[in-house]
C-alpha cells in the first residue's frame, strides 16, 4: 500500500473514531507506550512556528501540528496518560538529536532536503518558504550579485547558509559569509553593520521585522534564493511511525482544520507582543493543501 493510500485509510479511521488497541510495528511507538513518554524538539525564538511565549512555555503552528498527533496518539491507542517531554533544540542541534532518538518529533523550521533524509525522516510538507535578504534600505541589496566582496550573515547550520555557500563559490563572489547561532544573532550582525545583509526563510524575516522598532528601515529582497519546504523531524528507522504522523497532518488538511490553525499563527495577533504577521497563505502551501507531498525537491513546490 503507498504511503498516501495508507495515511487517506488512516485519516477515514480518525474521521470514524474506528480506534485500534494494537500499535503498528513501529520501535518508536513501542517506546512511546513503555516509557509514557514523547519528546518533542522546540525552537526558541523561531516566531511563530516555535517559540517562547511570555510564561517560557513553547508556542507556536509547529507546536500546534505537533501537539495534534500526540492527541491522536492519546486516543488511538488509549494512552490518556502520555506524558509530553519538551526539549530545547537549536539549529546545530535539532538534525543529531532526531537522529539519535533523543527527540521524537522536531517542531520547528526544519527544510526537507536530500542531504537531510540521509540522517533523518521529514513529515508530510506543513509550510513553504523562499529563503530571501534582508537589509538595510540605505545598503541598496537587490540580489545575491550586489553582496559581491561584501560580509553577509546567515544562521548556522541552516539551508541558507549552505545555498549561500555554494553561490559564493559557484558565482566566484567573494562573499564573507558570517554565522549566527540564531536568527536573531544573525539579524543582529546586520543592524550592527557587520554583515551588509542577513540571509534566511522569508517568513521567519518577516517575524523579525514585525518585532523590530525601526522596522521601515529595512527591506526584503524580491528575488528568492531557494525554496524551502518544511517539515516535522523524525527518526528514519521507523516508516509506520512516519505513516502515523503523516495521517494526522492529511487528516488536518482534509478535514479543513488546517485553515484555523494556520490564521491563528499568521493572521491575528499572536503571544506575547500582539504582533500580527498579515502572510496570507502562499499558493505553494494551497498545493499541498490539496495535494500533500513529502518531497524534498524544490521543484515539486514551483
């Protein structure tokens, strides 16, 4: 049975409350059941798909989609229970983590790409980004051919650090490329004129700008650097625990709830300052609304 056929025959259970006592043969889930326990990996600062709120408590859409298959496995398999164990990850860390098991699901901002599926699994797609440049307005960065013999900031471990990278070389543009440990490290390098621009995930830009007190000031380039779809992290050894959480996420899709969800985080105010993003949903993310996709190719998101 193909992994779609499985989740649309998992969600139609969902949709009847058709509940099964026994647990699929999945090492995770055996884990899950034996310990009580689900760990869960969460970003800091990563607004609003993870984050602190104002009482230190890990917010955010990711958390929300994450929070929605640890329901499913509460009733599914009578675990009323399940204990849910929150684990800071940070972008080094968040990749060995998963790994090695130390984290069940990563719900933060974590691109599926090739490189990647090689250590770890990714969920169906739940957002798609365009990494892009900011900077400031008075620096005139339209594209990646502007930062030529100039110093840009970028976030460790990052798939826009490593585009950035093998443009630097490929394109000879003798960039100096700076890593932040966080976003907003690397939004920092660039308000304090040590990078001309800071290059990352255009919602996550976004996020720091609407924070920012002098916000118009700076501006996003147009041109999109590369395409990033986002995941929620798992093992790679365990496809029936893949096929679980994949089902949930088809299921929030199918039945519409993903709407909700998805206005509550980038189109209304939102913990702890109020902020309201105003991102309308990208008709890249409508696509796999409809149709849902694990690919980790870009292309598949165009």
């Amino acid at each position: 049975m193909s992994t779609r056929a499985w989740c649309a025959g998992f969600a139609l259970g969902l949709a009847g409350h058709a509940w099964a006592a026994e647990l699929p043969d999945s090492a995770t889930l055996r884990k899950i059941r034996d310990t009580g326990v689900i760990v869960l990996g969460y970003r800091v600062a990563s607004v609003p798909f993870s984050y602190l709120d104002g009482k230190l408590k890990p917010i955010g859409y990711s958390m929300d989609l994450c929070h929605r298959v640890v329901d499913q496995l509460r009733q599914r398999f009578d675990l009323r229970e399940l204990e849910v164990k929150l684990v800071a990850v940070t972008s080094a860390t968040r990749l060995p983590l998963v790994a090695n098991g130390t984290v069940d699901l990563e719900c933060g901002v974590t691109t599926n790409n090739a490189e990647r599926q090689r250590s770890q699994s990714f969920s169906i797609t739940t957002f798609v980004a365009e990494s892009r440049l900011l900077s400031k307005k008075s620096s005139q960065v339209r594209g990646i051919d502007d930062l030529r013999g100039q110093a840009v900031a970028s976030t460790i471990a990052t798939t826009s650090i490593q585009y950035l990278s093998s443009l630097n070389q490929a394109r000879k543009l003798d960039m100096k490329i700076l890593a932040g440990a966080d976003d907003v490290d690397g939004f920092r390098m660039m308000q304090a004129d040590r990078a001309v621009a800071f290059a990352m995930d255009d919602v996550l830009l976004r996020s720091l700008l609407a924070t920012a007190p002098n916000a118009e000031a700076y501006t996003i380039s147009d041109e999109a650097l590369s395409i990033e779809p986002y995941g929620i992290g798992l093992t790679r050894e365990d496809p029936a625990f893949k096929q679980l959480v994949d089902s949930v996420i088809v299921d929030t899709y199918r039945r519409g709830d993903i709407q909700a969800i998805y206005r509550k985080w980038f189109q209304s105010p939102i913990p702890p300052r109020g902020v309201n993003l105003q991102l309308p949903m990208s008709e890249s993310l409508k696509r796999v609304i409809q149709s849902p996709t694990d690919s980790p190719d870009p292309q598949a998101y165009r």
